[in-house]
C-alpha cells in the first residue's frame, strides 16, 4: 500500500494521478490518494481518471476542509 499526496498540485492533479496509478502502483496494490478540492467536479473527475486506467476505486471521501482521499487499487 501507498500513499501519495497530490494536494501540492491543487486542481491540476488529474494527470499526475494516471500517472501514479499506472507506474508508481503494481498491478494488486492499493494506493492512497490525497489531493485538495477546490472545486467539486474534480471528485467526479478523479473517478473518470480511475475507472480509465482500468483500476478500481474502493473508497471516496472527504478528509477535512479541503482535502479528499481516494482509495485505488490496480487491477492491471
């Protein structure tokens, strides 16, 4: 398991988690993820990303003021 914190990216975080699902996960680990949310439609996003890369998203929720994990496991 990883935890990657995304939040220093702020909205901009969607390309950086392909990328992190797709080379820093092997295929059956779960990552962690943590990005800041600005703007709510980047919660439907981060899922868009998820389901493209094939992974599955097992948890979505909000952290605290601004911060939402998501958890991911690679599938392939």
């Amino acid at each position: 398991m990883k935890r990657i914190d995304l939040r220093h990216v702020k909205n901009d975080f969607e390309g950086r988690l392909k990328d992190a699902i797709n080379n820093d996960l092997d295929i059956g680990e779960v990552g962690i993820f943590l990005f800041e949310v600005i703007d709510f439609s980047k919660v439907q996003s981060s899922a868009d990303v998820v389901e493209s890369c094939g992974a599955m998203l097992m948890n979505s929720l909000r952290f605290n003021e601004v911060d939402w994990t998501i958890v991911v496991k690679r599938l392939k």
